[in-house]
C-alpha cells in the first residue's frame, strides 16, 4: 500500500490488546489504535508502517463511541488535541474506570490461555483512591525541555508538552509539582516529584545525591532513598502486602524453612511474610541495587532470620543447586515470593528456583504477557497456578497488578 505513515483511516475496534491498544483491520492488516476503545468507529492516522502484518495509529477523531467512554480525566490528552501534543501516562483515562478494569481482566486471562494454556476468569479488583481513576500518583517523573520549560513526555516520545494539571496525582503532588515554571539549566534533564506518606513532599533534581525518606505501611516504616523503587500508587504498599500474606498457603508454610523474596527491594514483601508468620520467620531478600539493600537490612530487623543479599537475582539462583544437602530439605520446605521488574523472572530464574523443588512461589507481577509466560513455564517445571488476584493499582492507565499462587504439582 506504499507508505502509509501519516495517512488517516476509518477503522472499528474490535477488541483490547495488550499495552492499551484497540485492535483493528484494515485489508487484513493488524492495526494497534491508540485511545480507541473495543466496539468505537474511529478515524485513525497511522503512525508507524515499518512491520508488514500490523501497523500503529492514533485516534483523532471518534466516529462512534463506545458507551464505555468518557471525557478524558486529562484535558491534554483528550483526542480533540493532535496524537504529537497528547502526554502520556494516562492511556485508559478517557474510560470509565469500571471498564477500565473490565478490559484489563481481559487481557489477563486472554494472555493465561494464549502463553501458558491456563483458562481462568480473572477480576480486576478496585483499591482504595479516587473513584474516577485519579489522586493516586506519590511519584511523578516531569522532563525539561531545552528552554527550560518543565512537562511530561508526549505519548511514545521524547518531546516534552506543557500541561496544567497531573490529575493522576495525589493532592500533595500536584501543589508541589512545578509546573508552569522554568528550570535552570544546570537542574539537569529530568524532576522527579514525590509525595511520601511520611515527611511531605518534595523534588528531587536531576543531579541530587539520593537522601533517605520513611513509607509508612500499617504500623510499619520502611526506609527508602528518595529516588529509590517504591510502588507509585498510594494504597499499593498495603494492598500487595495483604495480597502476598493471604496467598501464601500456611499449611505449606515453615518459618524455619529457607524462604525467599527474589528482587526484594527494600524489603516490603519479606516484611509482609514476617508480619503474617512471626518473629521466627527465616528470610533471605536478594536485591540488586546496594542501596536498597542496605535499607532492607534495617527494614527487616525485628527478625533476627531475615537478611538481605545484594545480587543480580540471576546470578544468585544459580548457586543454589550447590546447597548443602540440610539446606536443600530448607529450600524445598520453603516459600519463595518473587517480584521481577515488567520482563518477567524468564526461564532460567524460574528453572534454577524449580530445581530446588520449593513448596510453594507467590509471583507478583506488573506485566500481565510476562506472567503468563511465566506461568506457562512454571507448568513446565512441575507447578500449577492455585490463585490469582489482580489490582487496579494503575488507574486510568493499561498497567495492572496480579498476584498469582503457585504450588508444587
């Protein structure tokens, strides 16, 4: 068809596709439209014709609604305004957040059977926050443009585009979030804007040496650098904590077992098994990143068996076929929860922790392809799936959360 890149079709959308995309044809062509939602008639100008079978395009105009849409909870991203002037950050913001989860669930149990044969009916669950998909945001990440003018970035680029509000923010964010303004040159490229739930908010510069904040959960406080992982929705800290203690199956649970949290960070989910099964609980966080590492240790000091190893979780699980044969009969007793980064734990994480023959894993996930292709592995490796939740912990965007059990065959 020549080059189509900037050409604009009519299309019907007729279902979901992973990354938030409405999924339409065109003469047998595959074609992924943004901010269309499944069953709208859009006009669409393609934005990228480089693959053969499938193709990408924006909507610019809305021929026929869905009765699931709604005005976009950011103005600026609304498709009245040109794909190249839209921020992104808020892709499932012009639906209503109901549906919003309906087709997150969709996309769940589409990718459970596609990747690893598993049928299941998945529900998306509503956390604490704003009804309408906003207020949620602690942490925010604006750009700087080369005449200092401070904004996200444009959707799938580099292009920085003045807005005048962050409605997926918490209230505390979006009074402390520096928009309208100019920074110096010499801020650097990037602000960061975060709202802790302990100590107020604040920026952090570009070329800042990290300083150290308290996250409460519960009763807890955790320490964590200032630009350090922390889970960016408010009640996500609470919400995987309470979704992790109540997947473990505690008669598979020993706490004198070798149990593990794999990408550990600062502890959160090691600290969440120590709450649930008490002072004797034996635990090993391994984390990559030696601040956070440092951070757990402190975080995780009210065990006296908990410890926290700084390592790249694909090297460490290499050396446990090597244990003792005392501490294989620990490591097959024991509970390993796991929370890779979006690509997933892959194969070889998966088949070194399978050698060892734990009772049981609680996988949390933020990719839902990646976990079914995980899960799909651990059946290979002699594992089923016994529960999975999933959490709208990403309102107004495609992101969702699940929290899947998983349980020696």
């Amino acid at each position: 068809m020549g080059d189509m890149k900037g050409r604009e079709v009519e299309v019907e959308a007729t279902n979901i596709a992973h990354g938030g995309y409405g999924v339409a044809r065109l003469d047998g062509r595959v074609i992924f439209v943004a901010d269309a939602i499944p069953g709208e008639r859009v006009r669409a100008r393609i934005s990228d014709d480089r693959k053969p079978r499938f193709w990408w395009a924006d909507t610019v105009e809305v021929l026929e609604a869905s009765p699931h849409r709604r005005p976009h909870l950011w103005p600026e991203a609304d498709v009245s305004r040109d794909p190249a002037e839209r921020p992104g950050g808020a892709d499932f913001g012009h639906i209503e957040p109901e549906h919003q989860r309906t087709l997150k669930a969709h996309v769940i149990s589409d990718s459970l059977a596609r990747m690893a044969r598993i049928e299941r009916e998945v529900d998306v669950e509503a956390v604490e926050g704003p009804a309408d998909g906003g207020g949620w945001r602690t942490r925010e990440r604006l750009h700087v443009a080369d005449d200092g003018t401070i904004g996200p970035y444009a959707a799938r680029s580099h292009r920085v585009v003045p807005v005048a509000d962050l409605p997926l923010g918490t209230a505390e964010l979006r009074e402390t979030a520096p928009l309208g303004e100019r920074m110096p040159e010499h801020a650097g490229g990037a602000v960061e804007v975060i709202a802790p739930s302990v100590g107020g908010a604040r920026l952090i510069l570009g070329t800042q040496t990290p300083t150290v904040i308290r996250e409460r959960v519960g009763d807890r406080e955790f320490r964590v650098d200032d630009a350090g992982f922390w889970q960016v929705h408010s009640a996500a800290p609470a919400t995987l904590t309470r979704a992790v203690q109540e997947a473990i199956d505690e008669t598979l649970f020993d706490p004198r077992a070798a149990n593990l949290d794999l990408y550990g960070g600062v502890g959160l989910l090691a600290a969440a098994v120590g709450d649930r099964f008490g002072s004797s609980v034996r635990i090993t966080s391994v984390e990559s990143d030696p601040r956070a590492t440092e951070h757990a240790q402190e975080n995780l000091a009210d065990w006296l068996g908990a410890q926290a190893l700084t390592a790249r979780v694909e090297r460490w699980v290499q050396t446990l076929a090597d244990a003792s044969v005392p501490e294989r009969a620990r490591l097959a007793a024991a509970t390993v929860v796991l929370d890779p980064p979006r690509s997933g734990a892959g194969r070889e994480v998966l088949a070194a922790i399978a050698a060892v023959r734990p009772a049981q894993l609680v996988y949390v996930a933020c990719d839902p392809v990646a976990f079914a292709r995980d899960a799909g592995l651990l059946r290979e490796l002699g594992y089923e799936l016994t529960g999975l939740r999933a959490f709208d912990l990403f309102p107004s965007t495609h992101h969702v959360e699940a929290v899947g059990a998983f349980v020696r065959a």
